[in-house]
C-alpha cells in the first residue's frame, strides 16, 4: 500500500502546508504554526496526530526531538506530484521568445536557454544538447590558406560547426576551392557524417577515370576535414553564483552543504560527468522532476533536477535547472516548462 492511498485530504493539504513553509523559510514548522496557518479548523493536538502519520509513511521527519518537522525526499515527491497534477500549459511569452529569437546558431539557443533559467528560478540553469550518430552533413566549405594549407569548415545539423587546418599537395586557388565545396555538398549533404565518409572511400577506391581532377580534389579534401569529426554533447550552464548564495544562508549543515556545492561546482567544470549523469534521464519528451536520491547519484543526492526534454529534429535536447531539495518547486516547474515551450517552438520553426 503506498503513501498515498491512505492519506486523506487533510493529511494532503498539511503536507502541503508544511513543505511550503519549510521550501520559504529553511526552519523545521510546527504543528501550532500547521494548526493557525492550513486553514483546516483543526487543534494543534490534531495535527501533531496528522504529523505522526505523515512521519510513518516516511513523508516528513524530526530533526531534532525538539523541533517541528521537515520533508523527506519522498514528502518532497508528494508535494511535486500534486503540483505536476494541477499544473496548466505554459502561456507564450512574446518577451522571451524575441529574446532567444536573436540566437544565431541552435547553440546560442540553447546558451540563451540556459540564461534565461538561470535568471527566471535564481538557481543554476542548463541545457544540453545530446551526441547523436544521425548527425547530418550540412555543408563544407574550404578556405585557402597561406602556403598548401586549407580550412576545412564543416557544419552539420544542430548546430555543430568544426573546422579543421589540413596541408595539401598543391596550393589551391580560391575559385577551385569554391567547386570543389559545391561538388561535395551537391553529393553529400544531408547524409549522416558516418554515412558521407563512407561515401568518399567507396568514390575513391572507383576507376580514377570516372572522377576528373576537381571531383578527385573535392574528395580528397572532404576526407580529410571529416576524418576526426565526431557528434559531441553540448552542455551550457548559467548562474552557479546562484547556488553559492543559497547554500551560504543554509543554518543546517551548513559545512555539509558547502561541501556539497564544492562537488556539483566540480561536476560542472568537468561537464563530462554531469552530462553523464544527465543524460540518464533523456528517455522521453516532457517535463520531469527528480529530487534527491532519484537521480541516481550520490553527487546529486542534495540536489533537485527539474527539466524538459524534447524533439530536436532526430535528437532529444534537455534544458532544466540545478538546486537543492529545498526549491521552489512551483516557480522552477513553470520556468522550465515556459522556456521549454518556446524553445520547441523555435527549433519547430527552423
């Protein structure tokens, strides 16, 4: 039997009342604060009864024998659960949009993104965009350099933009540089990167006949330019100064919660390991939220993650915010799922 099956309206509304005023005010509530503050009519004597409930089931606790009690991990659950319930669609936000309307690149969408949560929810804002293998070829160009060198720039779908400095047998002019691109994009965008390697090793191994020499160069050059360009995971992260300011005014575990913020600062310059973790929770399009132990990680057993994954042509991309358990749920559930919203719609109109 689970928690909620055998809690009534009342055990939901104190629950509610007590996580509310715990997320505003960092002090364990009390059971008097409960009886004059939940609006129900009931005694003090009654909601400690409510209190010692909620704490069987796990929802709630005592720090201290002598306190009113906090949330538990799974008291924060119920409460966010009932929020996802009642939640309605995000309207669109003329300002917002204009704002990320400017991004030049899917990347600079998605650094905007993550300023905008950042700043919205005052906690750290994120966005990544996953590696994909269907990463398509948009198309190359190549750029004489000084001496036999070329640059070759090589642009695929989401933005991805990589560039490379190869030596070449000959020196090529800017006009021969120019066919040769319009050749190879002619012949290969649109196909995956692995796809369009393959590609130009089957073209090349063919009779040399069938190929002139321009045909032959414009392979050659794309071999080269793609032969170390991989689909990457992009991850932008906003306003960590945010977080410092929140764990300093924590008076509870204070150094466990400044150590705690040493960990996820660590995570974030070495991004690999928090895109790790991320990318644990791209399974399906929508909003989610994971609190505590959820997120399957003890680095982020202090933390909450609320995010949006959704379609981004044929990948998924995950925009969200990074903060301790004790959020402001309701405001970061209707920022992501704004900024979320508008984003979609920008990609949608690409």
């Amino acid at each position: 039997m689970t928690a909620n099956s055998t809690m009534t309206d009342r055990h939901h509304r104190i629950l509610a009342s007590l996580v509310a005023e715990y997320i505003e005010q960092g002090e364990p509530v009390s059971s008097a604060w409960l009886a004059e503050n939940s609006a129900l009519g009931l005694s003090s004597a009654t909601v400690r009864n409510i209190l010692a409930r909620l704490e069987d089931q796990g929802l709630v606790r005592q720090p201290h024998t002598s306190s009113g009690r906090i949330p538990t991990d799974h008291g924060y659950r119920q409460y966010v659960d009932e929020l996802l319930e009642s939640r309605r669609p995000p309207r669109p936000v003329r300002d917002l949009e204009a704002r990320l309307r400017r991004s030049a690149t899917v990347g600079d969408l998605l650094a905007h993104a993550s300023q905008e949560l950042s700043r919205a929810s005052h906690q750290v804002g994120f966005a990544l965009a996953p590696a994909s293998s269907s990463l398509r070829l948009k198309h190359i160009d190549f750029v004489g350099l000084d001496g036999c060198r070329v640059l070759v720039i090589i642009v695929a779908t989401g933005g991805q933009v990589t560039h490379r400095a190869i030596e070449t047998a000959e020196r090529y002019d800017a006009t021969t540089l120019q066919q040769a691109a319009n050749y190879v994009n002619a012949e290969l965008a649109g196909l995956t990167l692995d796809e369009a390697r393959t590609a130009i090793v089957t073209r090349l191994r063919e009779e040399r006949q069938l190929y002139d020499a321009l045909m032959r160069r414009a392979l050659v050059l794309a071999q080269s330019g793609l032969h170390e360009v991989a689909p990457e995971e992009t991850l932008h992260v906003q306003g960590t100064s945010f977080l410092v300011e929140e764990l300093r005014s924590e008076t509870d575990g204070r150094q466990e919660a400044l150590e705690t913020l040493r960990v996820l600062l660590r995570m974030i310059e070495e991004k690999h390991r928090l895109v790790e973790l991320l990318t644990r929770s791209l399974e399906t399009p929508g909003l989610t939220v994971l609190i505590g132990e959820e997120s399957g990680s003890p680095e982020l057993r202090p933390f909450s993650v609320v995010l949006s994954t959704f379609q981004d042509g044929d990948r998924l991309s995950t925009i969200g915010i990074i903060g301790p358990t004790r959020m402001r749920y309701q405001r970061a559930i209707s920022v992501v799922d704004g900024v979320s919203h508008t984003v979609a719609r920008l990609f949608e109109g690409q």
